[in-house]
C-alpha cells in the first residue's frame, strides 16, 4: 500500500501532466491506487495524493453505500456496478448549472469533513486504461466523487469550496494537517 499524501504536501497543489500514452507503468500505478484506496477505505484517490503529477484517478463506489447514483452511456442507463473499479485517464467534466450540496471528506484530510456544492449531474470524457475513449453522464455520488477527483487533478481541493464560515472552524484541524502533511516530504 502506497502512502497517502496528506494536506501540506506540495504534491496537492500540483496541475497533473496528460498521459499521452498508456503505459505498462501507468497500468502498474492505477492497480496500485486501487489498492491503496481500497485498503484506505475511500471511493476515490487522484494521482497527486499518492506523489504523482499526472492526469491519473481511480473510483470506487460500492453498491452497499450508494444505490442512488446513475451512470448513462449514449443516453441509455447502465450498470454502476459494471463500471467499477473505474480508472480515468486525462478526464474533462462538464457539470449542470443545477447544483446539489453535500457533505464530503478526503483520504489527504483524515477527520475532516465540508459542505460542497456541485454540479448535479456531469458528462465526463476520459481515456480507459486500455487507452480507448470513455463518454458518459453521471449523477448522485458518483458524479460528486468524480468532480472532487478531477479538482484533484488540476490541484484543487474540496476545502477550497468551503464557505468562510467552514473555513474559520476547520482552521485548527488544517494547521495540524499542514504540519504532518510538510513532515511527510522532510521525512
Ligand atoms: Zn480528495
């Protein structure tokens, strides 16, 4: 299991570079990054959260916590379930004007938790990692993760989407992030 880069690290800030071809170390890395955000018990990990500047995240939303997300592909509902684990390559989204809140964390933010709006539903085209093309609309929790995943990949943080309210009282808990995430990169 890799480590999870926590807030503090630079890494997080960093816009992934596109992945011009699939290679087998790229391959290598995304199983990685399943295991890990399996064994982390999360549903969803960018490549910067494991030290890596790349256009790279896995998700996983498991039936058992979610039966209300949809996925369509050409208009037409598929299988969740099918699609899982799923890997994008060099992802682009575009959300709905319609947005919903929720309450969301993150494996690089142990313990913390904020309110995001996003996008109702999303059309996301990406690369698989056969390197085929991937075109699908989501909703529900899907859509959510794979929209925090993506601001993950251009160096964008859920907390950046907090209200000043939810910033003043999650201060102390980044600070103390802060000052483990810098002792992961001296260390
Ligand atoms: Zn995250």
């Amino acid at each position: 299991m890799m480590t999870v880069c926590l807030y503090g690290n630079p890494i997080l800030r960093k816009k992934g570079r596109r992945i011009d071809t699939v290679t087998p170390e790229i391959r290598q890395l995304a199983d990685e990054m399943i295991d890990t955000m399996h064994a982390s018990e999360g549903i969803g990990l960018a490549a910067q959260q494991i030290g890596h500047d790349l256009q790279l995240t896995v998700i996983d939303i498991p039936d058992s916590i979610d039966h209300k997300s949809r996925m369509w592909i050409d208009h037409q509902p598929v299988v969740i379930a099918d699609f899982m684990p799923m890997v994008l390559i060099n992802p682009k989204v575009e959300g709905t004007k319609k947005k919903d809140s929720a309450s969301e964390g993150c494996l690089s933010f142990p313990g913390v938790s904020v309110e995001v709006r996003r996008s109702s539903r999303i059309e996301v085209r990406a690369l698989n990692l056969d390197g085929q093309p991937l075109h699908f609309d989501a909703d529900g929790l899907l859509g959510r993760c794979i929209q925090h995943e993506v601001d993950h990949l251009n160096g964008v943080l859920f907390i950046d989407h907090a209200d000043p309210e939810t910033r003043r009282i999650i201060k102390p808990d980044l600070e103390a992030l802060r000052a483990q995430g810098q002792a992961q990169i001296s260390s």
